[in-house]
C-alpha cells in the first residue's frame, strides 16, 4: 500500500473541476495521466484519494492517490481455503511420490494392478501431484510364465501386455486424479522394434510416450531393445515436464534438450542392479539439476 501522484492535475483542473472528476477520467480512460494510468494498467488498485499529502509537490497540488498493488504470491482467503484444503500447498509447489517397488511373485495381471493401485492410492490420498513407478517394473509379470524363458523370449511376453498395462494405469490416474509417470514397459513399437517406454499417464485421461534413448548395452545385448529418437516436454497442470529413462540421465545434452524445450521437472525412472550403478544414476541426475537451473 502506498501513495502516488498526479503530475498532471494542476493543468487539467480547470477543465475537471475537482480531483474526483478527474480521476475517473482517467480510471474510465478518457483522460491519460503519466503515473495513475500506468498504475491501472499494471493491476493497481485504487483505494481513495488522500487530501494534503504532499504540499510540496505542486504539479498534484498536494493530492496522494492511495493505491494498492497486491502480490501474486500471497493467496487471498479464498484461495488459501482451496489450497489448506488440498494438502495445504502453495500453487507454484508440486507433491511428487517415489515408489520403491518389491519385485513379488504374481498369479495374474490383476493382482499386479492391485499391487500398483495401492502405492497410487496412498500418493493421491497425500494430495500428491505425481507418483512416480520405477524403470521396468513391469518385469514382475514374468512372474506368471509356467516355464523358464531365455532373455529374448521373456521381453517377447511382456510386449504382448501393453495394451493391458496402458488402459489400466491411465484409469488409474483418472480415478486417483493424479498424474503417473508409469516407469518403463518394454514396448514393441509399429516398426517392429522393442524399445523401453516410459508411459506418463495424466490425470486429465491423456497418455505419452517417452522412450528410453540411450539403451544399455546389456539391454541391447540380451532383450534387442532399441534406442528411441525423440524427445520432448509433456505439458501437465503442474507444468512441462521431461523424462530421462535411468541410463539417459547419464548424457548432459538429454536434459539440456528438455530444458531448453521448458522442462521444469525431469523425471528419471530408474533400475540398477548395483549399489554403483545406484549411485552413478543419482550422482548424475543431481549434476542435471544443478547445470539447468
């Protein structure tokens, strides 16, 4: 809250009458004033005209107009309602749920799903804005086959669930009203390559892609899985987001492309056999952050 001037009111007076009429020219624009009418035009809010302010500023002849110029980052009642209500949380803050998943043994693919259901049902019941499942975990699906399979035959079987695993966790996020980044499915793409895709499933029913650019080599190796060639922000609600599929953290450019397209969150799902393998992966994603932002 402060006071501001009329530099122009001692040569429009005359034709005014009284300060009164001749701020509501200018509020109504039929009159530009220098100060008063940029003020309005950049959200100030005009409270009342204050007599003998300043007798020394003659241009004004003495008027203050007291304004005030409210900040965006301090919610009004109403607003703070909505947000103690919805976990308490400023609007430019993001709740985000990291799943350490057990890899257990399932009899059918909605026993997986039921697996799944809990660890998003306990991030949206803490208000969470994402939950965030880890690099292939989806590997538990294995788990049902009745024989051994050699590597190849085994991500051969886990592409045949995608449409399954797709509808099932998009509703999910539906349901939850939350957004999921859904790991990574190896996925047989319409070319005819395997790639690993991360499936980010939105809370508004719409799902992305984003494939794993960087495969390793083990994964070349032993599953044939090929290496995408696209990468892009997702636009959310809790705005644009990039994902880096584990080994793709490891490569600076990755993140600086997202960042430059406007990433403000990059996700990495991740899986590691190795307690160094962990480590590069986080090690990495924390020197992604601090050379872009």
């Amino acid at each position: 809250v402060f006071a501001g001037r009329l530099p122009t009111l001692s040569k429009r007076i005359k034709k005014f009458g009284t300060v009164e009429a001749y701020v509501e020219a200018i509020q109504s624009k039929q009159q530009r004033d220098p100060v008063l009418s940029f003020q309005l035009r950049n959200d100030f809010e005009l409270i009342g005209i204050i007599p003998n302010y300043l007798d020394a500023d003659t241009q004004s002849l003495g008027y203050g107009m007291h304004l005030m110029w409210r900040n965006p980052k301090v919610l009004d009642d109403e607003t703070l309602a909505e947000e103690k209500s919805y976990g308490g949380r400023h609007p430019d803050s993001v709740r985000v749920g990291s799943v350490q998943y057990k890899q257990r043994k399932v009899a059918s693919f909605e026993e997986f799903i039921d697996m799944v259901r809990y660890f998003v049902d306990v991030v949206a019941d803490y208000k969470g804005d994402f939950v965030v499942f880890p690099e292939l975990f989806t590997l538990q699906l294995l788990s049902m086959e009745p024989e051994e399979l050699t590597p190849m035959e085994a991500i051969e079987s886990l592409t045949k669930y995608t449409p399954q695993f797709v509808e099932a966790m998009r509703d999910l996020a539906l349901r939850y009203n939350i957004n999921i980044i859904g790991g990574s499915h190896p996925t047989r793409v319409p070319n005819g390559r395997v790639e690993n895709i991360c499936y980010v499933f939105l809370r508004d029913g719409t799902v992305h892609e984003q494939a794993k650019i960087h495969p390793t080599p083990n994964e070349a190796y032993w599953w044939n899985i090929q290496g995408g060639s696209e990468l892009d922000v997702i636009q959310t609600d809790c705005g644009p987001i990039g994902v880096l599929i584990c080994y793709d953290s490891e490569f600076p450019e990755l993140a600086r492309h997202l960042t430059d397209q406007g990433a403000q969150i990059l996700f990495v799902p991740f899986c590691t056999d190795e307690r160094q393998g962990y480590l590069r992966v986080r090690y990495c994603c924390q020197a992604r952050a601090v050379e872009n932002q």
